[in-house]
C-alpha cells in the first residue's frame, strides 16, 4: 500500500471523497478505473510519487492497463507527494513536466 505521509492526500480523505463521488458505489469505474474495461485506451503515462496513498492503485492500475494490451508508462518518483508536479519549486516538477510534455509530443504528433 502508499504511505500515508502524503499531506495532500490522506487515506481518511481519499475514502471520503470516494464515497462522496461514487455515492457510496466504490466499484464504479468513474470512481475508481480499476474496476473498468481499459481495453482500448490510448496511451498512457502515469507519474506517482512513493509517498502518496495512490501508489499501490496507481502500480495495479498500470498492470491491469498493460495486460488489456494498453501502452503504459510509469514513473514511480522516491519521496514524492500526490500532484508533486504543481510545485514549481521542485525540480522533481520540472522534470516530470518536460517528460509529460515529451509523451504528449510523441503521441500526438
């Protein structure tokens, strides 16, 4: 599971806003991809830190992705927090911004 250091998200807040979202159906994959079909989907780049309470989904995510036969990029970033890449004093955030920016690059163009 994530660690629970994580000061944007924590385990207790992540259940409630679930619950709050998916009016209290937590398999529903608008709430919660995992329990979807993700066959199909293009492809996809995912960035956590080891720090977030989202990192074991995101690394079970990614398994369930690749093995419909999705192109999956994952980028487990050590000692990071949720959405490290909103703070633009982290050079960690600048980083992970140029390689989005690179994906996008060379998946669109």
């Amino acid at each position: 599971p994530g660690a629970v250091d994580d000061p944007l998200l924590t385990p207790a807040g992540l259940h409630t806003s679930a619950q709050q979202y998916a009016a209290g159906n937590l398999c529903n994959p608008f709430a919660s991809p995992l329990h979807g079909d993700l066959a199909g989907l293009p492809p996809l780049l995912l960035q956590v830190g080891t720090r977030e309470v989202l990192l074991s989904d995101s690394t079970r995510f990614a398994t369930k992705a690749q093995a419909a036969g999705v192109d999956v990029t994952l980028e487990v970033e050590e000692g990071l927090i949720h959405v490290w890449q909103m703070f633009p004093d982290l050079p960690e955030s600048e980083q992970a911004l140029a390689r989005i920016g690179a994906f996008v690059k060379r998946h669109c163009a």
